[in-house]
C-alpha cells in the first residue's frame, strides 16, 4: 500500500497536532529534535519536518499506536506515510 505525499502530509500534520497535545511526550520530542517552539511553527507545514515528526513517532509502538486510536487511523499509516515524505525511500543495499 502506498500514500500520496498529500496524504502522508496530512497524516504528519496530525501526528505534530497529537504529539503537542500530549504532555508527556511533546518534550521529548523537542529534547530529541532539537527544535524549539519556534522551529515548530516556523516548520510545520514542511515535508521534511513532518517526516521527522513520523520517525519520532514511528520510535515507539505504544506512540503509534495512541496516535492512530487518537486519528483513528490504521496502525501501519504512519509507517506508510513516512514512506511518502523525503528521506522515506526503501534502500537496497545489494
């Protein structure tokens, strides 16, 4: 199954939407990213941002999962939508 980059982009704009909603895990994304509040809003709508947002997301099976009951998405939607967004080719090592 494959994303349209619209749709990964809109499924990257929830997963930031949910995770500033959350408490507990907005500051660890923040200590992990390294972006500020600032940097947030200033990037929110980037590609490349929200494709960082999924890895950090796609770093907990209980994230993930609290994420798509909370979109009431498929559990294997953020994986398929970080595909979509730069740096999400598969790569063949062979």
């Amino acid at each position: 199954m494959s994303v349209s980059q619209d749709a990964a982009e809109e499924i990257g704009v929830k997963a930031l939407i949910w995770l500033a909603g959350n408490d507990d895990l907005m500051p660890v994304f923040l200590g992990a990213s390294g972006a500020s509040v600032d940097d947030i809003k200033a990037s929110a709508g980037e590609p490349a941002f929200l494709a960082s947002v999924l890895d950090f997301l796609l770093m907990d099976d209980a994230w993930v999962m609290g994420f798509c009951e909370a979109e009431g998405l498929k559990y294997d939607q953020p994986m398929y939508a970080r595909a979509a967004l730069p740096g999400g080719e598969q790569v063949n090592w062979t």
